[in-house]
C-alpha cells in the first residue's frame, strides 16, 4: 500500500495555478493550516496574498502535498518534476482524460507519479478538518473538529453537498477519487480508516474498480469497530451512462452492486440524508446495530406513522415482555395501552424522573429505542418543557447502555446546537423519521462472511452460444439433474433415437436462445410422429416430461465485469420476465446463505407450504446453485449458465431448460 501520510497529513502544502491556487490557499488560511502554504506560478510574485515562487525547484523543501491547478498536459509535467524531487503526493485538478476518452494520456500521467501518491485526475481534492489542512478549491461548510466520520465520493459536487448538512455529523476528511487513474476507492478508504481519530467511512459511488480489495477493507474495518456505508449509483441504464461519461466508471449492475455490499457487511443507503444519518450511528456507537427495537412517542399519531414507515424497511416491533408490561403499567396508570410502537400519552410529561423511569424500563428490553421527539423551534418558541424528555433519552442509554435514538419526525425539529449537544455526549440525534428508520435499518447489516473475497472480474469477451443438448451434457457431466433425453439433427433421426424414451415427451428445437417466442417447445407428447419440422432448428431435442413438480425457480450465474461472478434465484418459469421477483448474490457462496437468500423473494411463501401445499426440496436448489457456481469459478471458459425453470419436487431438483454461453 503506498504511503498516504503525507498527502492527508500534510506540514506542507503546495499550489500550482492562478484562481484555483489562490482559494485552495484562502480555505487553508480560514481552517488554521499552521502549515506553510507555497503558491508556484512562473509570472506571479505572489498570489492570494502569499508570495510564488517561480518554479517547484525553488521550493524550500519538497512539499508533503500539492494542489495542481493547471491543464491537463502541464499536469504530467508537474507530477513528473514533484515525483523527482520526493514530494509526498498531489491532486490533479484537471479534467479532460479517460472521461473524455484520453486514455492514453491518463495512462501517461500514472507513469510520471511513478510511487508518489495521485489522486485523480479530474479530482476535487482532500479536505482534513483534523488538521486544517485542504487541498481544495472551493467553498465548503466543514469545521474543524478532533474526530469524526470521513466522506469518500467519486463526485466533487456530491461530497461538496454533504458538507453543507446542518445535522451534527462531525466530518474528519473530505476526499475525492476522481478518475482514479493510480489511487482506487479502497487503497483511498483504507488511508482514511487508517487515521484513529477517523470514526467511520461514508462513500458515495458511482462504479466500483477492485471489489476484493473492497470486501477486504470492510472486513478490517468491522474489525477495528468502523462502520462503512455506501450510496452506490448506478442502478439504472441513465445513471451507468452517466458514471462512464463522469469518471469512466464501471458500474456494474444494481442487483449485483447492492449484493456485494451486503455481502460484504458495508451498510447501502438510497439517499443522502440516509447516508449522513447512519454516519451519526456508526460514530458514536459502531457498526452491528441489534434488530430488536422498540419505539415510544407522546403521540398516538407517532405510535401509528412509525409502525407504518418501519415496515418497508423490514423493522418490525416485538411486543414487550409481561414484567415490562406490569412495570410500565405500574408508572403510566390504565388508561395508557402497553404496546411497541408505545404511545406514553402525557401523564408522564415534565416529569423528569418518571419519564426516565418509562424510557429505562422500556430500552432495556430491547436491542435499541427510537424516541419520537419534536423539540419547538427556538426562534419562536419555548422548548424548556421538552428538556425532561430529552434528558430521560440520554439517562436511559446510560442506564441500560442500549443505544436510544432521538428522532424528530421532520428534520427541521432538531436544530443544530442542540444535535451536537447531544452527539457529543453519546446519544444520537437522528434527523427526519422515515430518512432515520433507513438509517437504522443500514446500520444492522450484519458482518460479511470471515474472509469472503469475491472472484477477480474477467475482460468481457465474445461468446457463443450453446445448443440446449450441448448444454444439458454439460449439466449433467457436472451432476446436476437433468430429464432423460436425445437429441439429433433431423426429426427423422430423432424418431429413431428417442424409442427409449417414456411418455409424455417434451420436443425442443436446437438453436434458440428463447424457445417459447419461437414456437420451438412442444409439451405433452405421446409421441414423435407426425410432429413437423420447426423452421430456424438447427436440430432437436426430446425428453421426458418431469412428473411431480411443486414449484419452478430461475437459477442463473454469469459472469459480472466488476463483481466476477453472480448467482441470481427468482421465481421461474415462462412468466419470470414478469414477475421480476429475484434476489442476487455474488460468489462464492455457501448452501445456507442461498437459502437464506431465497427467504427475500416476495413469493417466498410459495417455496414453503403455502396453505399446505407440498415444499419443494430448496436443499437440493441451494446444493445445485452451489455445483453450478465451482463449475464456472473452476472453468473460465463459461460466460453464463440460465437454468429456467429448474423444477423441484419434494424430494429433488431437475434442470428442465438451460442456456449457456462459453467464451
């Protein structure tokens, strides 16, 4: 891993360029760099206000990090002389490579850096709030602070929003990958995590270069107690277009994406604000948030919205337990109703110790609390009635050491001082109460597998496509079960062939990729004479109908040109493109987690008795996704394998219809 303390932390900083130069040095000077900042321009005597120096060899030492503000041809140059003379590292401002299809020329700005550090080009820069320390050209609405979260974005103006929030969150870095001709997201991710006082990680991604150096990074991450959590773009056609046109991004696909990330334990949000919130979870209390939560509010109409708006995420809330019960009854009187969402009415309200004694008792059977709290606006009002409330949050966080989250219902409620009042003292203030729930629901991902690396992604290449007899062969070869069959070029041959064979018969012509819209599949055969010809075969098949399916499943593993190879399980059949009911994983995987996986079907139930239907043998898919899935991570030959429908019974799982594709 190359040295990036110099560039994060530098004593020195470097600026090459005229107007960019000259605010990278005005945000030094209003963050407190103690460090000197040294403007180089070949005209300039100085410049915002600093005196230049006409060249970087007339520098008094070489400097531990650089701001090149210049074009993109005399930023080779630059690089090249900085690497030379044993500077520690730079940002390339400039755009005008990859991303508008100069590769060549981006490949010869790596070669100038040689081992010295780059980031970009086509790259904002680094801001270090720890330190005072920016490398950065332009406005940004940061403070400096001892510690706290670092944002790591492929997109300057992104990351530049998220400076502006008004939520709490302590920043520590501010970083830009731009391009990333040298330095990729996760050497960059680990340089920040590196930095103790750094408290998590928050990226904003557009395409993803080296995933098993990501799942590795999140692996030792979780170790050291540093949540990561992700907005990854990409999920639509528009969105890849616009990453391959932004940085030259690969952004893979969005089941695919949002599979590697769950499987790897970092958090994915949809949004932003979801993104900034989780960060405020993952600072004060780590990553590995617990699931059983509980919700109180002084609000019947909270109790209700909450429940509703926790749904979708997947949140649910266990009932308390009878001692909590009879011990909340025993505060609270009759007429409040014991349940979770818990509506504590306003008996209680004002009264410090008793609220304490509600919130205590209630987070203490439980994983973590959401407290519903809207605190008045203080231009207007005034909010003095609401402090029992909130001090009864913090108190019975102490007490239980249960994470309670007090969450305003509109982000508004929560004015900043009081936000960072209570962040800085351990209790999470949590802004907007559908954009919270995302962010709790974040922030239980579960730790990836112990040492799960996804398969290095391959070069896309041409392939061809595979007769379904070809492809049956190769099925079975591999132990998966498939239907009694031959196959031959002619019906004639295939009349000859096929006495073997036990009706009902199934007849398919060879050569197409979708059979069922070229009229090639016909069912339900007695037998094979006097079946006509099916024009655009290149041959036939016939097999024997399989008997006693309980349900047909999609099975399907393809090659992927960032995450190297994914596995996808949906609901199957001729009505599967309809359906769209699929979960994805990315390989290598376990029997169990495929099981687990299918559990996330929206159809499920269907797989699992429902109303006393027979269950099909899903051990017997999850022992077949695992085959398929060494076959092609052991034959790199193989592009995609399409299983659809595998049809399963109670006691197996048969291969009806397969498409595969070799390189």
């Amino acid at each position: 891993m190359r040295d990036f303390s110099r560039l994060l932390r530098p004593k020195s900083i470097a600026v090459l360029g005229a107007g960019w130069a000259g605010n990278v040095i005005e945000q030094c000077r209003k963050m407190g760099f103690d460090g000197p900042v040294w403007p180089v321009h070949p005209k300039r005597s100085e410049v915002g206000g600093v005196r230049a120096y006409a060249r970087l060899a007339d520098l008094p030492a070489p400097p531990d990090a650089t701001f090149i503000g210049v074009n993109r041809f005399a930023t080779i140059e630059v690089v090249r002389e900085l690497s030379a003379m044993g500077a520690g590292g730079a940002i390339c401002f400039a755009s005008g490579w990859e991303e508008a299809g100069e590769a060549g020329l981006q490949a010869d700005l790596v070669a100038a850096a040689g081992e010295m550090p780059i980031l970009g080009p086509n790259c904002y820069g680094v801001i270090n709030y720890l330190d005072g320390a920016l490398l950065w050209p332009d406005q940004h609405g940061g403070r400096r602070v001892e510690r706290g979260v670092a944002l790591l974005s492929q997109s300057s103006n992104i990351v530049i929003n998220l400076t502006m929030q008004a939520r709490a969150l302590p920043v520590a870095y501010v970083a830009c990958l731009g391009n990333a001709a040298q330095v990729g997201l996760a050497e960059l991710a680990g340089a920040l995590l590196a930095d103790d006082r750094v408290t998590a990680l928050g990226m904003y991604v557009e395409g993803i270069d080296d995933a098993p150096a990501l799942a590795e990074l999140a692996e030792a991450a979780r170790a050291a107690g540093k949540g990561i959590v992700c907005v990854k773009s990409g999920k639509t056609e528009a969105s890849r277009t616009a990453a391959a046109s932004h940085t030259a991004s690969l952004a893979g696909g969005g089941a695919a994406s949002s599979a590697f990330l769950r499987q790897a334990g970092i958090a994915e949000v949809n949004t932003l604000p979801e993104l900034l919130e989780t960060l405020k979870v993952f600072h004060v209390h780590g990553p590995g948030l617990g699931v059983r939560m509980c919700s109180l509010s002084c609000s019947g109409g909270e109790a209700g919205l909450v429940a509703d708006l926790a749904a979708p995420f997947g949140i649910s809330f266990p009932a308390p337990s009878d001692g909590q019960r009879k011990a909340l009854g025993d505060i609270l009187g009759p007429i409040v109703t014991i349940a979770n969402p818990l509506d504590y009415h306003t008996f209680i309200w004002g009264d410090g110790p008793r609220t304490t004694a509600v919130f205590t008792e209630m987070l203490a059977g439980y994983d973590a609390g959401i407290f519903i709290i809207d605190p008045p606006r203080p231009d207007r009002c005034d909010p003095s009635s609401f402090q029992p409330a909130l001090d009864a949050i913090e108190a019975a966080q102490a007490a239980t050491g249960k994470p309670a989250f007090a969450v305003a219902s509109i982000p508004e409620n929560f004015d900043e001082d009081r936000a960072a009042g209570m962040l800085a003292r351990g209790c999470v203030p949590m802004m907007g109460l559908e954009t919270a729930l995302g962010a709790l629901k974040a922030a239980q991902t579960p730790s990836g597998r112990a040492g799960w690396r996804p398969l290095a992604a391959a070069p896309q290449r041409a392939t061809r496509l595979l007769d379904e007899a070809e492809a049956k062969a190769l099925l079975a070869g591999a132990g998966v079960a498939v239907p009694r069959g031959v196959s031959a070029r002619t019906l004639a041959d295939l009349r000859a062939r096929a006495g073997g064979l036990t009706a009902p018969l199934a007849l398919k012509g060879l050569g197409f990729a979708h059979k069922t819209e070229a009229g090639a599949v016909r069912l339900g055969l007695s037998t094979l004479e006097g079946e006509a010809a099916m024009p655009g075969a290149t041959g036939y098949l016939a097999e024997e109908m399989v008997t006693g399916a309980v349900a047909e499943v999609l099975l399907g593993l393809r090659r992927d040109p960032v995450y190297g190879l994914t596995l996808t399980l949906g609901m199957g059949g001729i009505t599967a493109e309809v359906l769209a009911d699929t979960v994805t994983l990315v390989w290598p995987v376990a029997e169990a987690e495929v099981m687990e996986a299918l559990t996330r079907l929206r159809l499920y139930p269907l797989l699992d008795g429902y109303r006393g239907a027979p269950r099909p043998d899903l051990g017997a898919l999850g022992a077949m996704a695992v085959r398929l899935g060494r076959l092609m991570a052991g034959d790199a030959t193989l592009e995609e394998i399409e299983i659809n429908p595998v049809l399963l019974r109670p006691d197996g799982a048969v291969a009806v219809d397969a498409l595969i594709r070799k390189g």
